[in-house]
C-alpha cells in the first residue's frame, strides 16, 4: 500500500505556496514578507498566518538578492581573548539571531591597520558593523561611518550611534572608596594608548582626586593583558602609592601575582581596583574589587541601535547614543591605607 506524501514534507514551502493559498499574488507575498508597510493590514496578518502555519523560512539568498542585503552583521573585537569582550559577544549574537542576523567575529588584534583592513574587506559582505572599543581616530571613524551602518562600543564618535558603559564614572567611585579608607596616594595603570576609554578614565580619575586632595600618578602604557602586571606591579612599587586603579581585571590580575611574589601584601600594604568584573574576579587571592557594568546588554543594545539604521520602520526611531550603568563591587583587595 503507498503511502501519500504531502509536497510540504518533500520541499520547503514557498511564496508561490503561501500565494496560493492566500489567494493573492507572489508578489504580494513577497512584499508583506519584506515591506510589510506596503501591504494592507488584512492581507499581511492572513499571509503571515499561513506562513506561519506552512513553517515557511525565507531565503537569505534570495532575499539578499532582492533588496542588497546579506543578513550578516560584523562585530569587531580588539583582542578575542580578553573576557571582557565574552558577554559582548553574547549580547551581539542573541540580538543579531533574534533579529534574524548571522553574526560574523573578527578579532582585530589591537591593531589600527586591522581593524581598518577588515572592515574595507567586509565593506560589500555585511549588511553592517559593530565596533567594540575600536582603536580607530575620529577621522577613520567619520569616513567608515559614511561608508557602511556602524555602531559603536565605548568608542563616542559624532558620526555614529554609540554605546558607552560608564566607567569614568565608576573610576570616581573607586577612588572616593580609596580616600575613604584614608588613601593620600594612586597609581593608575593605564591601558593602550589607543585606547579612547583608556584617556576618559585617567581624566576622571585625575579631577576626582584633585578634588580630595589626594596625590594620582599615571603609568603605562600597559598592554590590557595579565603578562604585563608584573611591569605595572614593579612601576606602581617604586611610587610609593598606597593604592592603584587598573586599567581593566586582566591588568589587576597579572599585579596581583608579582605583589605576592615579591611578599608585598593585598590589602594590608596596597590595595588594587580593576575594572570590567570578569569571570574569574572574584576568584583571586584576595577576590579583586571592581567595576561592574551590564556587559552583555551593551552588546544588545548595539545591535538594536543598528537596527534601527537598516530598518527605521521596523526598528524603531535612531538612538545616537546610549549608556550603560556602572557600580563598584567591593571585595577583598583594598582596605585601610598602611600607617
């Protein structure tokens, strides 16, 4: 006895499927499916319920084919390894797939000419582009910006949408928690020099400590990695500060480990603020105190400011800027200053 198949199982369905059941044109279809403003409310809600009901999936392809678009978005990272740039990631590859994106990682190295070379590269096979603390001038900023649809991450530029986490501000925090446990003296162990959040969080820390009388040093630059901890733990030693702010966890980290092998103590001699809460944080000997910021919906955030670019009807009205909270997480690693 044979066993009747229906032409649903044997393929995927169609436009031309959905038409005829609809009792519409292919291209009405068509444009309910991509330009649902285009179509009456009646007719798009009946054709989207019998797509929905056929299981119908729309070609990239062909979609592609249609209105220029891959459906590939790009997210650039400075350095794939840092955890810092996890949740980002995280963030940027839910949106981008409940947006109906594939998500495309390059790591740029902490490299300008990179970062530069990639997205020239990418320029006609991606439909637009995340940039995650990107190590670009304002001038090769403005020039991308008026090349493909951009987004930045902690990198403010007049011809992008950005998304800043606030950390100068939790820099003001982590150091009136310092003066508070009597510190005169910080070391800030600075990041790349390429860095624009390196140079925003100095700035704050600086004025802040003006403002309480307290004495602030700059060092670096440090590469944002634990190896260089150990050069910025030697530096910050023959200062004499009693505390330092690092550039970021990864830097704290690597400081931690030539402290204790050079038997200074944590926080009984100096006490140490990272920045970023990465896993791992609060494993340290002693738990690191720092900054905490909701990393993951910055990476959300983006991708919806993105978005909003490539489908203003769609993806709501164009944000130019938008800022994550910050606070300070306090753990083990600072404490009263020595006497």
């Amino acid at each position: 006895m044979s066993q009747e198949v229906s032409p649903s199982a044997e393929r995927m369905p169609t436009i031309r499927d959905i038409a005829e059941r609809a009792g519409v044109a292919t291209s009405t279809v068509s444009r309910a499916l991509s330009n649902p403003q285009r179509v009456n409310a009646r007719t798009r809600e009946k054709i989207e319920r019998i797509a929905a009901e056929l299981h119908y999936v729309p070609s990239t392809q062909a979609r592609g084919l249609s209105s220029g678009r891959t459906g590939v978005i790009a997210v650039l990272v400075p350095d794939i390894t840092n955890p810092f740039y996890f949740d980002i990631i995280r963030g940027t590859q839910y949106q981008l797939k409940a947006s109906g994106y594939t998500q495309l990682l390059v790591d740029t190295e902490e490299a300008t000419d990179v970062e530069l070379d990639t997205l020239r590269k990418l320029r006609r096979s991606t439909d637009g582009v995340i940039l995650a603390a990107s190590r670009l001038t304002d001038q090769q900023l403005t020039d991308t910006a008026a090349r493909q649809p951009l987004v930045t991450i902690n990198r403010a530029t007049a011809d992008a949408p950005t998304v800043l986490i606030d950390t100068p501000g939790a820099m003001v925090q982590a150091l009136e928690h310092l003066a508070s446990f009597g510190h005169k003296s910080v070391v800030y162990a600075g990041g790349p020099t390429s860095s624009w959040s390196n140079h925003r969080r100095w700035k704050a820390i600086e004025e802040a400590a003006a403002r309480r009388g307290m004495t602030a040093t700059r060092l670096g630059p440090y590469a944002p990695t634990a190896l260089s901890g150990a050069a910025a733990a030697d530096g910050a030693l023959g200062t004499r500060a009693t505390s330092v702010i690092a550039f970021n966890d990864l830097l704290a980290i690597g400081m931690l480990q030539r402290f204790r092998e050079r038997g200074v103590r944590v926080p009984e001699d100096v006490s140490i603020v990272g920045c970023d809460d990465i896993f791992g944080a609060d494993f340290c000997n002693p738990p690191l105190t720092t900054i905490s910021s909701p990393i993951e919906q910055a990476g959300r955030v983006a991708v919806s400011m993105l978005m909003a670019q490539l489908d203003p009807i769609r993806g709501g009205t164009p944000r130019k800027l938008a800022v994550m909270p910050t606070h300070l997480k306090v753990r083990a690693s600072t404490g009263p200053a020595p006497s």
